[in-house]
C-alpha cells in the first residue's frame, strides 16, 4: 500500500452567504444537510471586502471596506484507497475569528486573520465516491476599525487538504539547519564543506508500537543526489519522538540574494517488518548560507559585507484584496528586484506562504513579523489618519489566550526559509502615548503625530506604562530561540529615545528603528554588543546616507515598496501612496529614482549622486516622471491613438514550469497591462479615459486597477479609469481553453479598442 502525503489544494466550488443565519432560518448552516444550493460559487482565496462598494461609513483605516459575517461550505469526497489515513484540513489564513465544523462536528477555530493552521478531520470524513463530506466555515469580521491597515475579509489565504499515513512528521515537525560552514570562497558563493542537520518529530497514530527508518535526501538544481542521512526510532502507541540526523556535505552552493541557490530535501519513512514501501512524508527546499550580525560591521552573508535594500509591504493586492495570488507576487518583485532591492520586511504580520518561497527563490532577504501591537490596543484610525477620536478594536483581545502559539507557530512554519534572516516579535510597539506613556517625559510625539492635539501628547498616568514592555519582550525572545535558535528576534522600534532606556531592548542582539537615523550614532556606543538597522525608513537621500556612512548599520526597509489598501489620510482616498510601486504593480517615479540610489554603494558615489538635479531637487517627483520616457512632450494636448494590451508572462520560478504550462491550470492568475500610447508608441501619462474589459471563453475577469487610490469605483465593475496612462486586469482561468479579452475606450477622441487571446 502506498502511504505518501498527498497535499490537495481545495480551491474550487466553494458555497459562500455573505451574512449570519436569519432568524426564521431554521436549518443551522453548519449542518451537513443544509440546502446551500443557493449559495454563490466562489474560488478560494477569497475576500468579500473587496467586493462590496467604498463607503465613508467603513473605517478610513481598514480603506472604507466593509467586514461582516461570512459562511463558507465545501462538499468534497475522499476515495475508498484513503480509509485508514490520517487527514487534516490546513488554512493558511481566515480573516478572521474563524470557525471551523466538518460534517456538523465542531472542530475548533483561530482568533487571528494571519495565523496558519490546521484542524484534524480523521475521525469526521467518510470515504468512498458517493460520500458528500461538508466543510464548514464561519467568519466573523465585525469589527471595522480592528486595524491600522486593511486586511480584508474571508478564507483569504489557500485552504490544503493533507492526506498522510498513520505514521507521519508532527505539523512542521521537519526542521533543517546548515551549520559549520568552512572554506567559503572568496567570492561568497561556495563552501568547502558545511554541516546539514534535519530535527525530525514522527508521530504514530496506530494504536501498537512502530519501527521505522526515517531518510532524509539533499537534492541540487539539477536533480544529483548529494546528501543521504539516515536513523531509526521506535514511537510508542498514539506517541511522537524526536530524531536528529546530521551529516557533512562537501562542495556546498551558497544561498544569499545574489545567488539563491536552493537544495531540494526529501524526506521518506521506511517500515521496518511491514510489507510497506518507503514512503514520501515530505518535500520542501532549503539552502546552506551564513548570516553574521556584527555589532560594528553590521551585517555579512557568506562572508560578503551585505547591506539591506529592503522594503515594508503589507499583504493587500489592490483590486485583489487580501486574497492574493502568487504570480502576482512574482511580478511584484521582479520589479522590485530590478530596482535594487534584496529584502522584505513582513509588515506586520506573517504573509502567505507563498512569499516566503517567492524570496526563496528569487533572492530576497525577509524580516518576518508576528505583531503590530501587544497586550493593549493602538490608536485605530476610521475617519481619516490621526483624526481624532480613534477607536480600539484589533488582535489584542486575543493577546494573552494567543501571542505565544501564534509566535511559535509563525517561526516553526517558516525556519526552513533561507530568506528569513530575522524574526521581528512587533512593530512600534513603543510608539509614544499610542498606548504607552512614561513620568520621563512630560510630552511625547511619534514619527506621524505633526497634527496631533496636544492633550495626546502629554503624560497619562493612567494609560499603560512602557516599562511593561521589557519584560514580555524578554518572554517573546524565549519563544522565538526555542523554536529557532539559529536566528536573532528583532524589533521595529518607534521611540528608542526612552525605551532603550527601560529595558525593552535588552534581550535583543539586533535592533531595528523605524525613522530614527539620528540615534544610530549614540545608540551604538550605548549598546556596543548590539546591530542596529533601519527597520523602517523614509524614502530620503539622508536615510540611505546613514546606512553608507555607517558600517555597523545593517541596511534600511523603505516604507513602503508597494502602495496598499488602508491607513488612509481621508476620502476619497482609501490607501496609502508611500510606495515605489502601485497597487497595481506599477512602477512610480520613486521607483526610478530609488534604482538610482541604491546603485550608490559608497559615500563617494552617493555624493556624486546628490549633485544631479533629478535626485537632489525637492521637485524630484515631477522630474522623476519626465525621466521615465525623455523624448515624450507633456503637453496639456497630448492624447493617446491607440490602446495597447501586453499580457505579463514569466516562468514560474516555484514549479519551474514555463509561462504556458503554468498558465494552463485551472486557478491561474492572467495579469495584462493596458496602456494609452501615441502614434510613436510611447505612454500617454496625461490623458486619462475609461476603459471597459470583457473576458469570454475559458477565464473570468477579477478586477482592474489603475493604482488610483483616490478612484472609489467599485473593485466589482468591469470599467476603470487609467492612471498616468495605465490599468492592470486580473483574469483567472477557470477551466482549459481559450481566453479572450477586448477592451474599449469608447470615450477617447477616436474610440480606442484592444483585443487579446490568452
């Protein structure tokens, strides 16, 4: 019999109300024989927020979106050949307070919106083709102001059915660590030799004791064999044990941005005196890099002097909302990457998995982050940005019951990444009276606070005091080194000018501030057996000078690199504009003169730099635009002849499939992008018009952006207008065939049209 895990992502078919149960419904809708026939179909992921209208009457912060209570039923069957398996229902995310029944059964739930977890339905699911099993989901996102960004609403991350034999790895129970690294050469991409250690938990679910060989496998690109680790264990009945296996590769690839060299592994559990095969448990990838934080060289990756050009982003897709996809990522940061930049920061919360593979893949260092806030609640924005007065809803209710499953769970799922270089326990949790105060200071005014009454500025004794936070911050450092020890917790601090005074920083060996380059210097000598970077930066020529001119600072993370949905200054306005990108995934002027500064690797050529105009002029924005095509006259009259459509197009670089075999699957994400262009072919950036897509055939239109955040026109309609000449449309497949996709810009001075078939 062959046991190995099988992993089915259920997508597809998916019955979903938007509302709870009426009051006269008798039938309640967890219950496996609910008529949901008259339910919408909908994909997964999915997020309901944006597909209702924009409203004043939402929270500016969450982008003028609406929540609710949503349900969501899946019949699904299991074949005959699964009885005996061990299954389990994996969600890498429901925004959230989710709760989840299968076959009428409660089984349990999760507070948090960005918490991956999973429920066990062994006991619950029936086998055989005439079985309807019913998973049943409830979503409860009432809360409107719960958060200082948006974060969308619904099953908003995939949902994975994992099938596996009675004796399988315990959830994230596979751990890889490369260690010793020796002869690393020169240029940083090889080593001698180094040290693979695979942590391995087994567990046994049968109900007698068993004996097997677990066997671990490194893989290189090509497919050689280059690693085989061995050990047996004996698991008593309905136990776990731990094995560790260890063995010396010689002439080992390096991981780093430059060169992400991954190594495939390849784990099977071998029965011993069981007619059984081996069998697969599981398969993942991972990478041999060394990561030092120096205390007065910052930071080196294999041995190479290394500086962070990292940007913040949040988890939002524009038009997609959170219920993102990972093409779109991929092209997100191959713009990004081609701008100079080599990292991520996770604000401020875990992202889909996806992303996390993505900067495996491509070459991206990543800051993961678990909190925005603690034990108490942040100042909630819902009528336009530090519009007083504020709201406190969010995740901290769910604090104490939750924060250290949450951290553990965030760290075990993601420490195979080779990206991941730090684990960030919060982000300004300090941030000054918003809610922490201190008798030190008689004021105190964060990084955003200019229009902030006075009165919120001033001491309160009876808000919380910062002095709480040393200590959890010692109790969140705990957590992450039990789980991983290999690499350092961080936080993004906020007001290090009084809580690196009273000990909040102290259980950290790294330490990052966001928009404090002026205590750099101090602090360093404060604190000289500590790294510091820019953990969230301004997009400023000063801000990278500080990372040049300072050897034992890390690098910076901009905010943002993406433009996103929320924190929103006041309508119409429903995002923030802080990013080298739109939302829709299009480059901004920033973008060009950002490539610019980060290609500045010295104080030297960063001086150079500052001399030209187009960097050095408080009017860069509007020369920044005029660089993107110099030959264009901006003239007022200026209109666009014709209307373009290119559809984006890449390998997919996590299947290693090509364009048009990945394209082919049902699910998959189309992104074309529609351009005004003149007789010459060029951009017309200032001629804006309406532009209306049909999708036929084999493929359904998800939405258009243009990147407009002041553009309310509802996510849903199948018109938008362009934005400095461009519009992004998402079309997914929803079975084999042909595609076609026309738009027209009736409105134009001679109509403009554009057809494309996918």
């Amino acid at each position: 019999m062959q046991h190995d895990t099988l992993r089915i992502q259920l997508d597809r078919n998916w019955r979903f109300h938007l509302g709870d149960m009426a009051a006269d419904d008798t039938v309640d809708y967890w219950y496996r024989g609910y008529d949901d026939s008259a339910w919408d179909t909908v994909w997964v992921p999915h997020d309901w927020s944006v597909s209702l209208p924009f409203s004043q009457a939402y929270s500016s912060g969450t982008g003028y979106l609406a929540g609710g209570i949503g349900w969501y039923r899946l019949h699904f069957s299991l074949p005959e050949a699964y009885r005996g398996r061990c299954v389990r229902v994996v969600f890498d995310g429901i925004y959230k307070n989710a709760r989840v029944w299968c076959n009428s059964s409660y089984l349990g739930g999760r507070p948090s919106g960005y918490a991956t977890f999973s429920l066990d339905l062994t006991e619950l699911v029936q086998f055989g083709e005439e079985a309807d099993n019913v998973l049943c989901v409830k979503v409860t996102h009432t809360d409107l102001a719960d958060s200082r960004w948006f974060t969308g609403s619904g099953i908003t991350r995939k949902v994975t059915l994992l099938v596996e034999a009675p004796v399988h790895p315990a959830e994230y129970g596979i751990f890889f660590q490369a260690a010793e690294l020796s002869g690393i050469s020169p240029d940083g991409e090889t080593a001698a030799g180094a040290v693979a250690s695979v942590f391995h938990t087994a567990v046994n679910t049968t109900d007698t004791l068993q004996a097997l060989t677990i066997e671990t496998r490194l893989y290189d690109g090509e497919g050689a064999e280059c690693l085989c680790l061995q050990g047996t264990c004996r698991i008593p009945a309905g136990e776990s044990r731990e094995l560790t296996l260890q063995g010396r590769m010689r002439q080992v690839r390096l991981w780093s941005a430059d060169h992400p060299v991954r190594y495939r592994m390849v784990t099977r559990y071998l029965p011993k005196h069981q007619k059984e095969s081996a069998y697969l448990t599981d398969e993942t990838w991972v990478g041999f890099r060394e990561v030092v934080f120096d205390p007065n060289e910052g930071l080196s990756v294999n041995g190479q002097r290394t500086h962070l050009k990292g940007v913040c982003v949040h988890h939002d897709g524009g038009v997609l909302g959170a219920a993102m996809d990972r093409s779109v990522w991929q092209r997100r940061l191959s713009l990004l990457k081609e701008a100079g930049c080599n990292a991520i920061r996770c604000s401020h919360n875990p992202h889909m998995p996806e992303l996390y593979d993505l900067c495996d893949a491509m070459g991206f260092y990543m800051m993961d982050e678990a909190f925005d806030e603690w034990e108490n609640p942040k100042n909630k924005w819902w009528q336009g940005h530090n519009v007083y007065p504020p709201k406190h809803q969010g995740s901290y209710e769910h604090w104490q019951e939750w924060h250290a499953r949450d951290l553990a769970d965030m760290v075990r799922r993601d420490r195979n990444h080779p990206s991941i270089l730090l684990y960030s326990i919060g982000n300004e949790i300090d941030y000054p009276n918003d809610p922490y105060c201190h008798p030190s200071f008689d004021t105190m005014t964060g990084n955003n606070d200019a229009n902030k009454p006075a009165a919120e500025r001033r001491y309160d004794p009876n808000k919380p005091n910062m002095e709480r936070l040393a200590p959890i911050a010692r109790k969140l450092v705990d957590i992450v080194a039990g789980e991983d020890s290999s690499r350092p917790a961080t936080v993004a601090a906020a007001f290090p000018e009084l809580s690196t005074h009273i000990g909040f920083v102290d259980a950290l060996s790294v330490v990052g501030y966001n928009y404090k380059e002026q205590f750099y210097e101090a602090d360093h000598a404060r604190f000289p057996d500590k790294t510091f970077l820019g953990s969230e930066n301004g997009h400023s020529l000063e801000a990278w000078q500080a990372v040049i001119d300072h050897d034992y600072i890390c690098g910076q993370f901009l905010w943002t690199g993406i433009d996103y949905l929320g924190e929103a200054h006041g309508w119409p306005v429903h995002g923030a504009p802080a990013g080298l990108l739109t939302t829709a995934g299009l480059p901004k002027p920033e973008y060009y003169r950002r490539k610019r500064l980060w290609a500045a690797e010295t104080a030297e050529a960063l001086e150079a730099l500052a001399q030209d105009p187009h960097v050095a002029t408080e009017c860069w924005r509007q020369e920044a635009a005029d660089l993107l095509d110099p030959a264009r006259d901006a003239a007022a009259e200026a209109h666009a002849t014709s209307l373009s459509m290119t559809l984006w197009q890449a390998e997919d670089v996590l299947s290693g499939k090509s364009y048009a075999e990945e394209a082919a699957r049902p699910g998959y994400v189309c992104q074309v992008i529609l351009r005004l262009t003149d007789a010459q072919g060029r951009i017309v950036r200032c001629a804006e018009e309406e532009i209306a897509v049909t999708v036929e055939g084999a493929g359904e239109l998800m939405g258009l952006d243009s990147g407009d955040l002041a553009d309310t026109t509802s996510f849903t309609k199948p018109q938008r207008r362009t934005f400095r000449g461009e519009l992004v449309a998402y079309i997914r497949r929803t079975e084999p065939g042909a595609i076609h996709v026309r738009a027209t810009a009736a409105s134009a001075p001679v109509p403009l049209r554009a057809e494309l078939t996918l």
